[in-house]
C-alpha cells in the first residue's frame, strides 16, 4: 500500500504539470518558466496555492484573488494522473517496463483532453505515444514477436480500414496512430479485445447522448478517449474477460 501511496502522490505532481501542458498548448510558451496564473483575473498564484488536488480542496475549488471557480479540469487530471502512477506499479513492478508505462499514461492523458476539448490529437502527441508503445512492446513485455506485430496489425490495420472507407468522416487518422501503439502495446489476441471494448464503449456513450437530446447519429464525436479507456481495461482486466469468454463459448 506504501508504494501505490506514493506513486500517487507523486502523480499528483506531475498531473499539475499536464494541466499547465494542457491549458497552454499548441503555443508551448513558457510551460517551463511561466508562472501560473488565474485565467479569470489573471494575477499569479501563490506558490502555496498550487499544492496539487490539496490546495484546490482548501481553496474550495474558487481562485484567492477573484474568487472565481476553478476549474475542476485541474483536479480531476491531478487524480487521474496519480491513480494512473499507481496503475503503473500494479502493472509492472519496479521492473524495467515501469520507466515506458509512466511517460505513456502521461502522453494518454494529454491525448484523451485535447481530444476531448478540441476534436483532434496533436502530432506530436500521437506519434510520441506510438514510438513508446513500440518500445515498451519490444523491451518490456512478455509477448513474442509474432504477438507483438499481429497486435500492431490488429490495432492499426482496422482502424485503418475505417479511416479509409469513411474518409474521416467517423474518426481521424490520429487514432490509427493510437490504435497501433495499443495493438503493440497489449499484444495479440488482447488488441481485439481492446478493439471490440472501444466500439462498444463508443456506442454506449453515443446512444446516451441522443437520448439526453445532447447529439445526433451524424454528431462528431472524439474517439480517442473510447480507445484509452477500452485500452486501460484491456490492461487491467484483458486476461480475464478473454478467458471468461473462451469458457462461455465451450460451456
């Protein structure tokens, strides 16, 4: 319990720091030495207001100047980043796949809100992504070769497929990027699972917003985070369900 404590503590840390990524790109400007300000009244914030998660509690979620609402943007990227961290340790241990599987979750996380917010994966994020997928694939999993590549295949080679015959028209050429890193990430035959969990989860999500009346059946909707949470799932669970499926189709 210790260790998933401080990996989570530490998360937090680092989830401040993708909120700042987040707020200020694509400019990049000054995410390294720019102070951090209320985007209400625009005066710097304390150092002692910048706590993650514990000064946003303290704060009541309302800026010390203007006494604005903060944005719970800000305190929900700090605990996932930190239960993402701890995920991390769950999956890996301190072996060597811990040092791909922390820099990823960041990179998801980043992925999945400007997605979310804009509709579209920067470049830069996607391939980042894909490049440490491949790594953590080839040098930090049990799987075989043939495992490895038929997962890429799976991943990327569907969504591919689909990019192509809708044109963009239902996803964009960001998320092949994203579906192959996670086929070479989770390997062979968990990419389908993977897969077969994103549809569902997107079809999900997609009936209950024409039932609230808050989308249409030609409604744009990012598919990048139907893919992260379905991958996360795949990680955590994969084995599992593959196996409770096997069981259910020989019973």
């Amino acid at each position: 319990m210790f260790y998933y404590l401080t990996f989570f503590v530490i998360g937090l840390f680092f989830g401040s720091f993708l909120n700042v990524v987040i707020y200020r790109f694509p400019g990049m400007k000054d995410i390294f030495i720019g102070r951090s300000y209320c985007p209400k009244c625009k005066k710097t914030i304390a150092t002692y207001d910048l706590i993650p998660l514990f000064s946003y509690l303290i704060l009541s979620g309302k800026c010390r100047s203007c006494g604005k609402p903060i944005s719970i943007q800000y305190p929900l990227v700090e605990i996932i980043t930190g239960l993402l961290f701890a995920l991390s340790y769950y999956i890996s241990g301190f072996s060597f796949s811990l040092i791909f599987y922390l820099p990823i979750f960041m990179l998801l996380i980043l992925i999945f809100s400007y997605d979310l917010k804009h509709l579209e994966i920067p470049e830069v994020f996607s391939w980042l992504f894909l490049a440490l997928a491949i790594l953590a694939g080839l040098f930090a999993n049990i799987y075989s070769i043939n495992n490895f590549l038929l997962g890429g295949l799976v991943g990327g080679g569907i969504l591919g497929i689909l990019v192509g015959i809708s044109e963009e028209r239902w996803m964009g050429s960001g998320d092949i990027k994203i579906g192959l890193g996670f086929g070479f990430l989770l390997g062979y035959p968990r990419a389908l699972l993977f897969l077969f969990l994103s549809f569902i989860i997107g079809a999900l999500w997609g009936v209950f917003l024409i039932l609230l009346k808050k989308g249409k059946l030609k409604s744009q909707v990012p598919f990048a985070p139907f893919l992260i949470i379905s991958a996360l799932i795949t990680l955590i669970f994969g084995q599992e369900l593959i196996d409770l499926y096997l069981n259910f189709v020989i019973m």
